[in-house]
C-alpha cells in the first residue's frame, strides 16, 4: 500500500472516529443549544484561537489523562489506533490536542477576557429556563450551580470563536 493511500486511509478513519465520538455524548454538552451569535455580541473582543500543534504539552497530558480515565473515550482511541495501525500513545496525544483545539475556553488553552465572560455568564443568569436546566445539570454532575453556570458560559464562548 502507498504512502498516499495509507494517509488516506488514516484521514478517513480519523474522521468516523472523530464523527462517532462527537455522537457519544461523552463531552460536557451546554444546558441548552446555544445562542445563535447575531443575537448575543459580548463587549470586547475574543481571543485568536491557538493553533492546534502550539498546544501546550502540559495541558495535552492533562487531556489525555482525563481521555484514559474514561474506559469507553479510551477503548475509541484504542480502536482508531489500531485501524490505523498507530501507536497508541499517539493516537490519544492527536485526540487530546484535537479536543482541547475545541475547547480552548473551556479547558484553559487561551484565557477569555473576564468582561466577556461575565457578559455571557449575565446571559445565562437572566434566563429562566435556562437556570432551571443548569440546576438539573449541575446536579446530575455532582458540581456547584456557579461552576456549571461558568462551564456552560466558557462553553458557548468556544462555540462562538468556532463559528457555530
């Protein structure tokens, strides 16, 4: 088999595998779909994003930590290291790297402006329904209600410096 087509064929089970575990559920989903971005414009502007390969080493082993300490997320790994016939090792430095590339915010890759946060976090607190859902997340998450308000402002944060 070719160079060409043995990248080919990582790419494309790198995809299903990203695919399948963006479907697993396994990432701290926002308590509700978020805020379309044309009607929540935060003061001040949002941080460029990091390239993925300028990640820092530290917080990558911190992700890949927390990867391994997932029995199902590391079994994903596990099998997409092997279809494409990767070591492990690397296999769960490229889905940590990839996964803190999606959640800059939320895991402390860049640093928000605080006023950005707070006018997000003020977002959160001033809808009722939304309150309502965070109760019942940080419940079922075992966290404070404020650490699932700030979970959930970073979250959206991200969604927005993704375009989504």
């Amino acid at each position: 088999m070719g160079m060409r087509t043995r990248f080919f064929l990582w790419v494309v089970v790198f995809s299903v595998g990203l695919f399948a575990y963006s479907c697993s559920g396994k990432k701290e989903a926002p308590a509700v779909a978020p805020v379309p971005a044309e009607e929540f414009t935060p003061p001040g502007d949002l941080p460029a994003r990091v390239p993925m390969n300028e990640i820092p080493l530290p917080l990558v082993e911190e992700a890949a930590q927390m990867i391994q300490a997932d029995a199902g997320w590391f079994q994903q790994v596990k099998d997409r290291a092997a279809a494409a016939n990767m070591p492990v090792e690397f296999q769960l430095k490229d889905d940590a790297r990839f996964f803190l590339f999606e959640h800059q915010a939320e895991y402390g890759v860049l640093k928000i402006p605080q006023d950005v946060l707070d006018a997000q976090i003020a977002q959160i607190t001033s809808d009722d329904v939304w309150m309502t859902l965070i109760r019942k997340q940080a419940g079922e998450r075992g966290i404070t209600e404020e650490e699932c308000i700030r979970k959930n402002a970073l979250y959206m944060i991200d969604q927005r410096m993704m375009g989504k």
